[in-house]
C-alpha cells in the first residue's frame, strides 16, 4: 500500500471513528431521555371506562344539537313542534326550601283586592357539594271576583328551560368534570351516595345544554383577547375517538392567553382535529374577518411559520432552549450542558428582578443586564459550535438556540414581552393532568364544548374566583342579560352578585 493510500485510509478511518462517536452519543442520549420518561403499553381497544364515556359523549352531543336546532330561526308559515321534557317526581325524603313567588300588587287594576285562590309548584333540584335539598317555587295565585282576570309572579327563566337543576347544580357538574376531571359515571355514583343517583345521560344532557348557553361568553372572551398585542399558544394532543373504526386518534387541544404582565387575565381553549397550521391562523382571526397582528410567544413547532409570514411577529421561548441543554445534563452529565445552563441562569435572574416590575422599568433592566448576558451566551454558543461534531445531542441542542436567536432575545427589547412560553404551559397542565381520567374526546363537538367550559373555569381561577361560585352566578344571570352586556360575565370583568 502506498503512502498516499494509507492518508486517505487514515483519513477515512478518522472519519468512521467520529461518525460511530457522534452516533454513540445521540443513542445514548436519546436511551436516557426514553428512560426518564415512563411509557407504558396502550391498547385501542375499549375497556369498561371508555364505553362509559362514550355513552356519555353521545349524551351531551345529541343534547346540545337539539338545544342548537332550537335556536335556529323558523322558515315563514313553520312552526317548532314544543319539547316536552320528561321528568321523574323528586324523592320526598329530600329537604326542601321554599322560595315564594307573589305578585307586586295584590289590588286589581279595576281597583279590587285580589284574592289567593291557589297556586303552582315547580320543583329544581339544587347540590351543596355533599347535599341534595329541593327549592319549591310557590307561584301564588290571585284572581279579581270582579272581572275574573288572574295574576301570577313569574318565575326567572333558567339556563335549562323547564329542568330541574339549579345553576348551582350545574355549576357542580361542570366543575367536577371539567376541572376535577371526574366523568359522568363517577358523579353518578357520587351523587347516588348523597341521596339521588343521577344518570349519567341526564347529566349528559345538562352538560350538552350548558355547553350551548355558555358559548356566546366564550366567543366574546376570544375576541378581546385578540384585543392584547402580546398573546402565548401552546398545545398538547388530546386522543380523539372515530367511533366507526372502534379506535382514536391523536387531535390537540391549542392554548392562548395573555401574558402573566396583563391586568386582564384571560385563557382560552380550543380544540381541534389536527396540529396544523391552520387552526392558529383561524383562531388568530377577529370576528370582522380581519388577521391578528401581535407577537405570538410560543415554541419552534413549524404550524406557527404562517402566522410569521403573514405579519405576526414570533416571541421565542427561552426555557425551551435551555430545556435541551438541561437534558444533556442530567442523562449523561455534560461539561457543556453545565456551562450552559450557568449562561441561562444569568439570564433569568434578571427575569426574577424585573417580575414585579412596568414595563418601562423592566425594559431599562433587561438593556443593562440581560443584553451582555445574552451576548456572551450567543458568543460561547457560536465558539462550541465549532468544537462538537455534526449530527451529535450537543450540536442540536446548540443549533436550536443559534436558529432561533433573534426570537429567543426579542423580550429583552420589549418590556411587554415575557421571556418564555412558561406561563401558557402552566395553564395547560392541568388539562394534560385530566387526560388519565378523560381517555379521550368522543367526538369535535365534544372537545370543543369542553375546551369552551374549561376556558371559563380556568380564566375564573387566573383572575382569583373560585369557580363553582362563578359558574353559579353566571348561569343564574345569563338568561336574563342583555347581549350587548355580555361583557360583564366575563371572568376579568365579573363581580358577584352585580
């Protein structure tokens, strides 16, 4: 063999060795990332669980398509054949409490004193967690001797037309399925040992009903969160049932809200079939048709390159880039992990400085600090850069933050800008929580009523209310207000008993 063919033979073992180095290191990191993560084994098909909440899906579906059918104008000469609801006598061993209904004025406009001559009786079921009690509403009834006309208080409508819950019931059921993630079967059994075993289709259907009153608020919630110029989105899969292939599939449920900086805290859910671009892009859409123009602070997920093609402007995450550096600490106890998370760390004290402070003065903050900070971890970044081969954890996890760089630093521009998309994921937690107890969605109509719902109990929870008390005074007022107050009932807005 020649000398020239032993170089390149050399040179093509060089090679080999780090390519086999390069693909060690990726394995083994992503070996100690799966091991860190604990899968386990599941199955499509249906277990007792999932037939439950299956039926109950199919419940709450076909209940609030009636009650949207209902609201549909007539055609000229139609007419809407009425729903009689069945209703089954409430047990007599249950507490009850009066609540009388009587007139203003007892003396008839001909000047004559009415007198009772009976009255009606509607019974509503209502629910002190733990407690059934009864609320009859008396409605007197009064009669002129004289020109026979009769009078009767009327009764304040409900969300539920002639049901028999109380909002303080339905206010119950929601929150129990949509923030304490107990399906319906289980709350049957729960109210069976308060004293009433409700099934669960009746619960089906007061959810599906509540889902279709409570919309309109959850539409004005969007559009004024559209208002903000500084938006988070996130999102996080959520399994989806096809019931005629027995099975599910993955679909999202996409999160945006305001930044924890806002006065107004507001979060809003929505739920799609797919991660595709296009959901963003339609939900980032006022009601006059007219596209978002804010910054959207989010991940590197591709789905958002759209919106930043179109004018939206892209905020980076910063914990998503030192996340990556994290994890090639902790599996394998990199130097360079290590050094780089010392970078990052200077960069958030300065966030920890500025937390509680206006945005003119964070901006100050962030100029002297955390700009020399953010240069000398860009500089260090482009120095390994060179040191670490192709292909390799490390390199990936640098060329995330070199790719991104002018997003990742634009908050330290912007006193409005947070640094990263943490404050939405925290909002998105708990729902990722309630997926072991949901399974799954049984359909879109159904996932997206829970992503209304729960858009509702969580802005209450952000903006300091408790939310059973919240939904309870909303749907007893709901009726009643007038759309072009609907804005008072959202959760940033909402004062009880106004």
């Amino acid at each position: 063999m020649t000398e020239e063919q032993l170089r390149e033979e050399t040179a093509r073992l060089q090679a080999e060795v780090v390519y086999q180095r390069t693909l060690v290191e990726k394995l083994t990191h992503e070996n100690a990332v799966l091991k860190r993560l604990k899968f386990a084994a599941q199955s499509e098909r249906f277990s007792t669980e999932q037939r439950e909440l299956l039926e109950e899906t199919f419940d709450l579906d076909s209940q609030a398509l009636a009650d949207e059918l209902e609201q549909l104008p007539l055609e000229p000469g139609e007419k809407r054949e009425p729903r009689r609801p069945k209703r089954q006598a409430l047990p007599a061993d249950l507490p009850r409490r009066e609540v009388r209904h009587e007139p203003d004025s007892t003396v008839c406009s001909c000047g004559c004193q009415m007198k009772r001559i009976g009255e009606d009786v509607a019974e509503k079921l209502d629910y002190v967690p733990g407690v059934f009690t009864v609320e009859r509403h008396i409605r007197g009834k009064w009669a002129c001797a004289k020109c026979e006309r009769l009078v009767q208080a009327p009764v304040a409508p409900h969300v539920i037309d002639k049901g028999i819950p109380t909002a303080g019931l339905l206010a119950q059921v929601l929150v129990a399925k949509y923030a304490d993630h107990l399906p319906l079967y289980r709350q049957e059994t729960i109210f069976g040992r308060a004293g009433l075993a409700i099934p669960r289709s009746t619960l089906g259907e007061w959810v599906g009903s509540c889902g279709v009153q409570l919309q309109p608020l959850v539409d004005a919630m969007r559009q004024e969160l559209l208002q903000h110029s500084v938006l988070h989105a996130d999102e996080t899969p959520v399994a989806m049932l096809d019931p005629g292939a027995g099975k599910t599939h993955r679909a999202y449920l996409w999160s945006y809200c305001t930044t924890g900086f806002e006065r107004e805290q507001l979060v809003v859910f929505d739920f799609a079939e797919s991660r595709a671009g296009k959901h963003p892009a339609q939900f980032l859409q006022a009601a006059d048709g007219k596209p978002w123009h804010g910054t959207l602070v989010c991940d590197d997920y591709s789905g958002y390159k759209a919106l930043f093609a179109s004018g939206v402007t892209e905020g980076g995450c910063l914990a998503h880039a030192r996340r990556k550096f994290h994890e090639l600490w902790v599996n394998h106890k990199s130097p360079v992990g290590e050094h780089a998370l010392a970078l990052f760390g200077k960069l958030y004290e300065v966030e920890r400085e500025v937390a509680d402070l206006d945005a003119q003065e964070r901006l100050r903050i962030r100029q002297a600090k955390a700009r020399p900070a953010a240069d000398a971890l860009h500089a260090w970044l482009t120095a390994q850069r060179q040191k670490v081969p192709p292909g390799s954890a490390t390199t990936k996890a640098i060329d995330y933050s070199l790719g991104r760089w002018p997003a990742l630093v634009r908050y330290i521009d912007d006193g409005d800008l947070p640094a990263d998309n943490n404050w939405v994921e925290n909002q998105i937690r708990p729902i990722a929580l309630g997926r072991n107890n949901w399974l799954f969605a049984g359909s879109l109509r159904s996932g997206k009523r829970a992503a209304a719902i729960m858009s509702l109990i969580h802005s209450a929870r952000l903006n300091g209310h408790e939310p059973h008390a919240y939904l309870k005074d909303i749907m007893e007022r709901l009726p009643t207000q007038p759309a072009s107050r609907i804005g008072e009932l959202l959760p940033h807005r909402w004062k009880a008993g106004k």
